[in-house]
C-alpha cells in the first residue's frame, strides 16, 4: 500500500521517453516555425537555381533536378505536413470524444448506432479509401485530405472513451459524486472527463500519426498537389527523377530524414506520456530475485547443501526482504527470526503493509522482482533454502514446504478442469506414474478435503468460493509437506464457509503432522487455529509467544493496543482504537517503528531500535519497556473522546 | 409516530436475459420495516455476501426501484416524489462506501468531495460560510482541517480517508447515513475510530444510520437492533442483545457460532460439514431449507411467517410457530427503543 503510493507520488522522476520526444518534435516544429521567415521563398521555385548543384555553402543541402534549392524547399515542406497531421489530429479526437460519451453517456440507442457506425469505419482500410477519393479530387488539397484522414480514424477513440465513460460511471466515486448532489451530466464533465485526458492524448498522438502517414503515403504515390511542397512531394519528386540512382542524395535524404524524425519523435512522445500516466508499469526491472550478496553465497556452495544444525521444521534467521522502488528501498521484512517445531500451528498476524505476504513469498522462494531476498536463512530441517540451486528449490516446494495462497480463485488456472491441475504436482515430481495410480491418489486427497471425486470434471469457475479454497488446500497438501504456509487462506470467504474451511484444514494439519503457518490479520481466526503467534509491525517481528500468553498478556504495546482494539459479540465495551497512523515503510520513524503511536515511548525508543529478547520463558518481545520492567505497566486509558479530540498528525512522505 | 424511512413489502428481482435461458435473481425478498424518525438509533442489516443487504440500501435511498411494494420517505412515495423531493431526499439519506480508495476521483484534490455538496445543495451562502461548514464536519470526524484539506487523496491512510467520507456525508446535514461495509477494508487498528465516529453522529447529532455488514463482531459492538439477512429474506430481527446474543433462527445461530472469537475459551465447536452447500437443492419455502440442521417437512413448501418468541424479536422460522405470530408486518415493532 506505501509502495503504491510513493510510486504515484513519484511519477515525476526523469521520464526519458517524453523528453527526447519533446526535443525531436519542438526542434522540428521550431524550423517549421521560423524558417519559411528566414529563408528566400522563390528559392523553392522551379528554375529558381541551377540545377543537380551538390551541397555548399550557398545551397546547403545542394538543388535538385528541377532547379529548386533543396534547403529551402523542405524548410517550407514542414509546415503543411505537419498541418495535416495537427488537423487529422483534432478531427479525429473531437469526433472520437463527443460520439464517444454520447455512447458512454446515452447508452442504449444511440450507444448501439454509434457503435455499429464505428465498426463499419474500422473495416474500411484508409489508404485505399483515400485513393479513391483524391483521384476523385481535381485539385488535391491537403487539407481536405486531412479533414477525410480525421474522419475515417475516430472510431478507435470513440471505442475507448466509451468503455471508459462506462467504466468510471460505475467506480465508487461517481457514486459518491451523485451523493454530493451531482446530476449525470455533472458527474460526466467533473468526474469522468478528466481521467479521459491521459486516452484523449494518446488518441490525439495516434491520430496526427496516422494524418501524416497517409498523406505522405498518398503524394509518394503521386497523388498529392504539384505545386505546394510538402516533405511526401519532395519525396515523390526524387523518385520521379531516379535522384537514387543518379547519386543526388543530398535531394532524397533531406526529406526522410525529417519524416523518421517527426515519427520517431511521436513515438517517444506517445510512449513517454504511456509511462507518465502509469508509473506502475515495471520499467527494466532487474531480474534478480535474491540479492547479488546473497546469489554469491548461492554459487558459492557446493551443489549439494551442506544440513545445518537447527532447530525445529523452519527456522528463519534474520530475513531481510526488500522492495526496489522509484523512490528507494524498502524494508518490507527486516530482520526477522522464529522457529517453527514440527507439527506448531504458529499464526502471523499483521496490519496491511505489515510485510505478512512478503514474508509468505520469500519463505517459499517465491519473491518477484521488485521484491528480493537482500539477507538470511531459511532453514528447513536445517537446509538453507536460500543457498541451494533452483532446481533443487523446485524439488522442495510442493513436498517440502507448500502454499496454500490468498485468493484460490487466482490460483487455479481457469481454462483447465479440477482434475489435471491436481494431477500436476504428482506428476513434476514423480515424473510418469501409472494412470490409474494418479486417480487413486487425486480421488484421496479431494476426499481428504471434504470434496467430491465427481469435482475433478469441473472449471473453477463452477465451484463455490469455499470448494475453490478447498482445491487450493488439496493441492498444497498433495504431497504431504512438513510445512504449509497458509497466507490468509480463507479471507474471501463468507464468515460460515472460513469455519468449515478451517476446520478442516485444522484435521489434516493433524493427519499429516506438518507445521502451519497461517498468516492473517484477524485475531479471532488466528485464536480459532493457532497454537503460537509472532505479531508483525512494519516489518519487524515484535512479539512471539503461544497464543494464551500473547492474548492474556500482550508484552508489546501494539499487540495490546490490537488486542484492546478488537471489537467483540461477547460484551459492549468502549471502542478503543490504536492513535496515529500506520506507518509507511518508504519512511519510517526512527528508533522503534512504533514509537510515534506508543502511548509508553521513552526516549530510547526515538534513537535505537529494540531487539528481539526473552523476558520470561517462551515468551519473545522487541520492545525496550522490558529492559526496565518485567510486564507492561497499565496502559492509559485511551478513550473514545480522546481519539476524537485531537487528530493524529498527517505524516508527509 | 412519525417514520423516517418505510419499506412495505418491497421486493426487488434482477433479471438477466441470455440467448438460451432467463435467469431471475430475487435479490430482496418482501421486507417491510421502518426508521423512527423521534429516536435516532443504529440499525444493522448483516448477512453473507449475496445475502441482498447492499441492494436494500439501494432501494432504501431510491438509486433502485422496487420490483414491487413501496418505500417511504417521511411519508412519500419514493417512485412519487417531485424533483425537489427527490433532492431533499439525495441530500438527507447520505452514503457512506466500503472503499475508501476508490471513492476518491484521484484527479482531484479531496477538498473536491467536500465542496461538491456544499454547491449542488447550497449550504452556504459565502466561499468563508462554506469553509466553516468544512471545518466544523472535519473536526467532528477528529480531522484538523489543515493537515488534511489540500492534499490528494493517495496522501491520506485509509482509515482518514474513511473519516473524511464520514465527513462529507455530515456536511450534507442528513437524517439518515447508509453505512455499506465501512470498515471492512480498514486495518483493524483504525477501525475503532471509524466506528466511534459513527457513534458519535448518532449519539450527538441524531442522526440514524444504517450498518450494512457481515460482521457481527461490529455490528454488535456499534447497532442497537439488526435485521439478519439470507438469500433476499429477513430471517431474524430485534435487538442486538436479543438476536446476536440468543439467536433463534438456525442460520443467525450458524452464523453466530461461526465467529472466530479472539479466545481460547470459545473455540468452534461443530463439524465441518458443506455437504449441504454442495448440493443445490432449491427451496420453495424457506430459503434456508437446504442447509438448514433442524429442517422440517413444512419448510420446503411454505414460507414461515415472523413469528415472536419473545421480547424485541421476530424470528421467520417454523421452529417457533407456537409463538405468537407478529402482530402488524413492520420488524421495527421488534426494534429495542433508544432513549
């Protein structure tokens, strides 16, 4: 969530696309400009110089066959071109625009006639059309050819500011908007119209493209006007007298190259504008997934990992997880150590940002870039999963060490049945096994799952949100892991389907003994199911201990703070809630990330940050209270009023 | 007694229309109940998703119409208002979304949400009344006005974005505020604040307002009376006490007992049994016939009438059909009064 935000934030870091499109285009629309001021007009006429004169210092650029001077002519063959562009361009996004909200807006009727109309121009193919119609032409005007170019192209912007216009009429804020007392048409002006900006652009950028492609295509045919020169009639006269093979290339070259540049200057405008309106579209991402330091210590091992002594089925040494960001790094998971024994349903609860699904991924080797695995160990029964080869990984996952993610439906491929997409684990690890072998052992574990085998003939699409869960349960537990990583399993389901689904995934967990590690935010579910807890703040690991201990005895002040926050069918009770703001991790406080909302920050608490220690047996707390006292002191009561009083400040990031 | 808001029977059916086959949906199923317009209280409306719930609120401030039956507002016809009715009535029942990222256009600044209402309904006469009026709405919620005016919405947290949406609807001075989800995509450490400020519109302002919600945790925390929701039909309503405390109907009990509570005392009892959710059978009484545990003949054929066991409840299940039958149709005859 802060990673989204600072991105949009920094949308103004160095765009190198817009600017070297920028400098092409104002270049060439500056000589454009200013030129034909500068220069003597009667140059351009035929007969005006001698001609087939190579560059000088008199002619620039040489004279061409005819006895123009070349220099001249393309500093007056610039404007009309690029005005069929600039004209094909209004015309065509004007057009676009209004037929496209009407369509968005009326919907209905006009939207299905617009649309048809649409669709037929689609199937015209413009340059042909356009051929006919200026050898239709007595004298063919550019501007008129323009004006038709605009015509035959708006139905592309129409489309897309249509299925916009429909698109933002439904989004939560054109509700709001109709609350404030807006009417549709207020709602289309102020609401929708600017986010069209970004389309309309792009449209326009496409269309004075497309405006300049076919009236150059046109006249380098010979249809154009003889008369007025334009760079597509400077082109057509070369060819007409075979400038190329009479070596005259200070005559052809002139022109194209200013055509290339007036594209190519479209074309990094365009995309430049692509990246300034969405920034969150990966730009070179480093393909790395694990830090250089740590892809070292990788190679660096031999093939085969030598075991390590641990303790317990997972033990996680000082994880590190980053995120490369625009704006910098970001700590995502800092520092993190815990052991899971064999068999511990251990809960990880957490706010958004808090870094539970990073840590989720990187435990599974899973992390994508922008995301990497900068430090650590993942042990499991003493392996490091960081240090071994990728082929090794792909052997331990699934058997090993499974996942069962957040969003089933995300994780079935929803093209293919239930059944083979079972059959896959089976087979990345078994390599060929008999057929009937493969049903038996998918038949098994659906009944495992509480599902039936008749399930196995269906798409995603036709199972419950809790059958999906299911599926996602049987595959996670296919292979019989020691450890399934569960990150917030059931969290789209309905508050009766999440109990059955736990449940059960409570009865395998004891029929395979494997450890679990449930990740979530909700306190109740993490109670319902778990044996242990760690509570995760900004990253950090700040309490561990069973789940009892932590819930009777919070030692951390967030964990207590959470815990008091929790509102409850067991009794009314004043709503409480956790002052200030969560914090970002693009720039978090200094000392103890928590310090801001703590209502027992000292002055150490500003300055250093607290290590994970053990106060008292099984219990684990990172939090510098606990190097003076051996329990939390009774918080102060923060009440209903008093969070409404005053306001917490509004961090600038 | 006069009422704020009325629904009779009000059904609404959505219908989708496809090539091979008509698909009818009745997505609210012949409610009736009222708002009280003398004692502002907190009603909530829970259910699972699907349930109908969000599509009641639509039909309660007259962005759906019903498929039949009627909503009132302060005594009027909903499908017969006059345009300035219908003003009036778009000013005062005020929404408040499950959202609070995309409820901000993001082109704008969110002073923008604030001054829309001011404008379109003038409820100010100067550009400084407007900024008072602002003002006073955003310290209500517990915002200072100027660490928040000024800024795009992506510089807010979720939970000030949510309070300022509270603040929006305070600025457009309703009776009524139709709160679908409001916390639900908060971190729960903010919650708390959302739900005070809630709290605080009602108790201090007299506002009613209307929870839409799937959990029962809060809605029991924040409501007065509820009404539980399944597949379009109000199974059970009354006082929160009542009906999440003791609850009656078996799917209010299935619901109940399936909060996770943060305790290691109450751990889920019960099995894990879908086998009723796998099956699809269809019920012409009672919906909730098929996954009913304590189903009877009756209930595949007829539809229970509400009937009350008790104090501040009606519950619409045969189970208690020795009970006496709820006099007039109106569930808010269940409803626990507030003083």
């Amino acid at each position: 969530m802060t990673i989204a935000k600072t991105k949009n934030k920094k949308a103004s870091s160095f765009n190198t696309s817009l600017v070297i499109g920028i400098t092409i285009l104002s270049l060439i629309i500056l000589v454009g400009l200013i030129g034909p001021l500068l220069v003597d007009k009667n140059m351009a006429r035929v007969g005006a110089v001698k001609p087939n004169l190579p560059p000088s210092s008199e002619n620039y650029f040489g004279t061409d066959s005819q006895g123009r001077d070349v220099f001249t002519t393309l500093v007056l063959a610039i404007p009309p071109t690029l005005r069929t562009g600039l004209i094909a361009g209004v015309i065509s996004v004007t057009i676009g625009l209004v037929l496209g909200l009407m369509a968005g807006f009326f919907s209905g009727g006009a939207d299905s006639i617009i649309r048809t109309f649409s669709d037929v121009l689609v199937a015209v193919p413009a340059l042909a059309f356009m051929i006919l119609v200026v050898a239709r032409m007595e004298k063919p005007s550019i501007i008129a050819v323009a004006f038709v170019v605009g015509l035959l192209t708006w139905s592309g912007t129409a489309r897309g500011i249509r299925s916009q216009v429909l698109s933002i009429r439904e989004r939560s804020y054109a509700a709001v908007a109709r609350a404030n007392g807006e009417t549709e048409l207020e709602v289309l002006f102020r609401e929708v119209m600017p986010n069209l900006l970004p389309l309309m652009m792009a449209s326009f950028i496409g269309a004075v493209t497309a405006g300049i492609g076919i009236v150059m295509a046109l006249e380098v045919l010979g249809l154009g006007n003889n008369v007025i020169p334009t760079l597509g009639m400077m082109i057509f006269w070369s060819q007409r007298f075979s400038a190329v093979l009479r070596g005259m290339y200070w005559w052809w070259t002139p022109p194209i190259v200013t055509i290339a540049g007036i594209f190519i200057g479209l074309f990094f405008l365009s995309q430049g504008l692509d990246r300034y309106i969405n920034p969150n579209i990966p730009q070179n991402q480093k393909r790395k997934r694990i830090s250089p330091a740590m892809s070292k210590k990788r190679t660096s091992e031999p093939a085969t990992a030598k075991v390590k002594e641990a303790q317990g089925v997972l033990q996680v040494n000082n994880l590190q997880v980053v995120y490369e960001t625009a704006a910098g790094t970001v700590k995502a998971v800092d520092d993190v150590s815990f052991t899971i024994q064999p068999g511990e349903r251990m809960g990880l609860i957490g706010e958004s940002g808090s870094g539970k699904t990073t840590m989720a991924t990187a435990l599974m080797r899973l992390s994508r870039p922008p995301a990497y695995i900068a430090g650590g160990e993942i042990l499991l029964e003493g392996v490091d999963l960081l240090s071994i080869s990728d082929q090794d990984i792909r052997k331990i996952r699934l058997k090993e060490i499974a996942l069962m993610p957040q969003a089933a439906m995300n994780s079935l491929n929803p093209v293919i049945r239930v059944g083979p997409q079972l059959r896959d684990g089976f087979k990345a690890h078994f390599g060929n096994i008999d057929q009937k072998e493969l049903d038996n052992h998918v038949n098994e574990i659906l009944r495992k799952v509480g599902l039936r085998p008749e399930i196995v003939e269906r798409y995603p699409h036709q199972l419950s949100g809790g059958m999906k869960q299911r599926v996602a349960m049987a595959v996670a537990i296919s292979l019989k892991p020691k450890i399934i990583i569960a990150d917030e399993p059931t969290s789209a389901l309905d508050v009766v389907v999440q109990k059955q689904v736990m449940l059960t995934l409570s009865r395998l967990q004891q029929e395979l003994n494997a450890a679990v590690l449930l990740i979530g935010h909700d306190m109740g579910l993490i109670t319902q199911f778990a044996d242990t807890i760690g509570v995760l703040y900004a990253g950090k690991l700040v309490e561990r201990g069973t789940i009892e201990d932590v819930l009777e005895n919070p030692y951390h002040p967030y964990a207590r703070l959470l815990i008091d926050s929790l509102p409850s069918v067991e009794g009314k009770r004043d709503l409480i809630g956790i002052p200030g703001l969560p914090p970002e991790l693009l720039n978090l406080p200094s000392g103890c990330a928590f310090h801001p909302r703590c209502p027992f920050a000292m002055e150490i608490c500003h300055s250093d940050k607290p290590v994970l220690q053990s106060p008292s047996e099984g219990r684990q707390v990172a939090c510098h209270l606990y190097e003076k006292y051996e329990r939390l002191p009774s918080i102060p009561s923060i009440r209903v009023d008093h969070l409404l009083a005053p306001s917490e400040p509004i961090q600038e990031g | 007694m006069e009422n704020l808001l009325n629904l009779q029977n009000v059904t609404k059916i959505f219908g989708t229309e496809s090539v091979r086959k008509r698909e009818v949906t009745l997505a609210v199923d012949d409610v009736t109940f009222s708002i009280s317009d003398e004692r502002p209280s907190i009603t909530a409306i829970a259910g699972e998703s699907g349930s109908g719930k969000s599509t009641l609120s639509l039909l309660m401030m007259g962005q759906l119409p019903p498929s039949a039956g009627s909503v009132f507002y302060k005594g009027k016809n909903l499908a017969e208002m006059s345009r300035e009715e219908k003003k009036a009535l778009l000013r005062e029942v005020q929404p408040i979304y499950q959202d609070p990222y995309a409820a901000y256009n993001p082109f704008y600044k969110i002073d923008h949400v604030l001054e829309m209402p001011i404008k379109n309904f003038h409820l100010a006469s100067s550009k400084v009344g407007a900024r008072v009026l602002i003002d006073e709405s955003l310290k209500k919620v517990g915002l200072r006005p100027a660490e928040t005016l000024g800024r795009y919405p992506h510089q807010l947290s979720g939970g000030q974005r949510q309070r300022l949406m509270i603040a929006r609807a305070l600025l457009c001075n309703p009776k009524v505020i139709m709160a679908d989800e409001p916390v639900s995509m908060v971190d729960a450490s903010l919650r708390a604040t959302i739900l005070s400020s809630l709290l605080v519109l009602n108790h201090d302002l007299g506002i009613s307002i209307m929870y839409i919600t799937h959990d029962l945790n809060t809605a029991y925390q924040i409501s007065n009376n509820i009404l539980i929701m399944y597949s379009g039909a109000i199974v059970e309503a009354g006082s929160v006490e009542k009906v999440i405390r003791t609850p009656k109907h078996p799917y209010t009990q299935l619901l109940v007992s399936s909060i996770p509570l943060p305790s290691k005392h109450k751990i889920w009892g019960g099995g894990e049994t879908e086998e009723a959710q796998q099956s699809r059978q269809k019920s012409a009484g009672c919906r909730f016939a098929p996954r009913c545990p304590r189903v009877k003949d009756v209930c595949w054929n007829t539809k229970p009438q509400y009937y009350t066991p008790d104090e501040e409840r009606a519950v619409a299940c045969f189970l208690y059909q020795d009970s006496p039958i709820m006099e007039s149709p109106d569930l808010a005859q269940t409803f626990r009064h507030v003083k």
